[in-house]
C-alpha cells in the first residue's frame, strides 16, 4: 500500500531547511545560500521513498520580524506545521538557537522530529553536550544527527519518515519534485545569485518579479524578470559600475536555470524601484503569503 504526506521542515534562519529538502528530493527546488532567511514562503518539495511521496515544505526561518512581510514570513512556518503530518525541526549545531527550539517543541504537542544539522562542523563533545541538552526537551518523537550538505544521515531520516506518514495514494506524478510554477522558480534562481553576487545587506530587500516568459519552436525560452528594489540607492548597487554587476548576476543565473532546464534560456534583466515594498500587500500576495 502507498504511503502520502506533508512534512514541514521548520527551524531559525539558515539551519540549513533548504539544503536538506534538496537532498531528500534529489534535485535543487530551493535557492540555498550562505545569508540567512532566503526562504520567503512555503517551498515544496516532492521525494520518493519506496512505497511513500514526502511532500516536503520548506517554510521561512522563525524569526523576530519587524515589517509586515517579516511576520507573515513566520506565520507561513507556523500553518504549515499545523497542518502537517509530521514536522521537523532542523537545529544549526554550530550556532544552535536553543530558545526558539524548546519554544517549538512545546508547542507541538503532536510531536516533531529533531534534526541536529551540520554535525561535521563541530567537536564531538560539544555535540554530545548540545545532544544532552535537547533530549530534555518536550514531544520529541526521534532524533537525527545529520550533516544535510554531505548527505549524511539523510536516508535514515527518509526512511522514519516514509513511516510517520499514512497510507494513501500519491498526489503527485512519480516525476514532479515541486509543485513551484516555472516562471517562480525562475525568479528564486535569479534571487538566489543576487544573494551569492553582493554581499552587503541590500538583499534582503530585494524581490525578483516573473514580467514575460515565452517559448519558442527550436526549445528555447525567453524570460524577462524585474529586480524590484526599496530604495534608489539600492539600484545602483544592483547595477555596479557600467551595469557590470547586473550582467554577473544574469549570466550565473542564465547558466542555472539552462542546466535545470535543459534547453538554450535567454534572460532579460532589469531593476526597478518600489519603495518599501515589504509593507506592500502586493508584496505579500506575489509570495502566495498573504493579502
């Protein structure tokens, strides 16, 4: 008999919830980068286990938010977890927010899954002191030890969780890994080279909105994106010197989304302003997180 269900993979910014929801699938359906909160809303993934389809959901990293898309950002994680059939909880063992842990753990009184990530960045005996101090923690149902860049660990946690889930038919073809529309995933593809291009903070103030996508007859496709800004200063550091910056950031994103795609991709850049577009309700509508 087949197995279906939803799992929510919760945690604070930068656990490394995307890493892992790209192993179990196999393939890349979340932007991964080295910033914290990239996730902006629920991201899910579809893996095959034996018998079992993990629909996977990538949810925001749980933080103390300040603006309107902030908070709807942490609201997202929280429904998405109400409304799972299981939840794992991923904890950064080199910088570990035990709070907010024993925070979720109490408040899952269903139960949650634990998974200590990135264990090969950290000397044993501080994981086995961090290990000692979450086992007292409320409604933990198992606990994993896993480092989700090298893959290890993650079969284990497949395997538990192919046997948390019910018995019921597949909602998805055995093929799909997502169920992100292409023109969406495409602007998190571009969104995440503006994340690994510049480093200040700007990023995080930064939407990438889909304006055209057209197919052709030879299997190539034309997209355009606009790179919505907050501020008019912030266009320029997009732009760089001579629109330099700007054409990195195309031509890294160009190479990512030909090689997901496997076909011939011509990508059309350019950078508005919106001031303040995270108080926007538009904003909140384009992430499929609120009204």
């Amino acid at each position: 008999m087949r197995k279906c269900g939803f799992i929510a993979i919760l945690g604070a910014p930068n656990a490394g919830k995307s890493t892992l929801v790209n192993q179990l699938v196999g393939q890349k359906v979340s932007i991964v980068s080295p910033k914290v909160q990239t996730t902006r809303s629920r991201i899910m993934g579809i893996a095959i286990q034996g018998d079992c389809q993990l629909i996977l959901i990538d949810t925001p990293g749980i933080f103390e938010g300040k603006r309107k898309l902030d908070h709807a950002m942490v609201k997202e994680a929280f429904d998405a977890s109400a409304n799972s059939d299981a939840v794992v909880l991923v904890i950064d063992v080199t910088k570990p927010n035990l709070e907010l842990a024993h925070k979720l753990c109490e408040q899952h009184k269903k139960g949650l899954i634990l998974c200590l990530n990135k264990i090969d960045l950290i000397e044993k005996e501080n994981l086995l002191k961090l290990t000692s101090a979450v086992s007292a923690f409320k409604n933990i149902k198992a606990t994993f030890m896993i480092s989700a860049l090298r893959n290890d660990g993650v079969k284990d946690l497949a395997e538990h969780l192919c046997n948390e889930l019910p018995e019921s038919p597949w909602l998805f073809p055995e093929d799909q890994i997502t169920n992100i529309p292409m023109r969406s995933w495409a602007t998190e593809v571009t969104r995440e080279q503006i994340f690994l291009t510049l480093h200040q903070e700007i990023p995080y103030n930064i939407f990438v909105e889909s304006e055209s996508w057209e197919e052709f007859e030879n299997g190539s496709v034309k997209i355009s994106q606009a790179i919505v800004v907050a501020k008019n200063n912030h266009k320029g550091i997009v732009l760089g010197k001579g629109g330099q910056t700007l054409k990195k950031i195309g031509q890294t994103a160009r190479h990512e989304l030909e090689s997901q795609l496997e076909r011939r991709v011509h990508l059309k850049l350019f950078v508005k302003v919106e001031e303040d577009w995270q108080e926007k309700s538009w904003a909140l509508r384009a992430f499929g997180i609120g009204t």
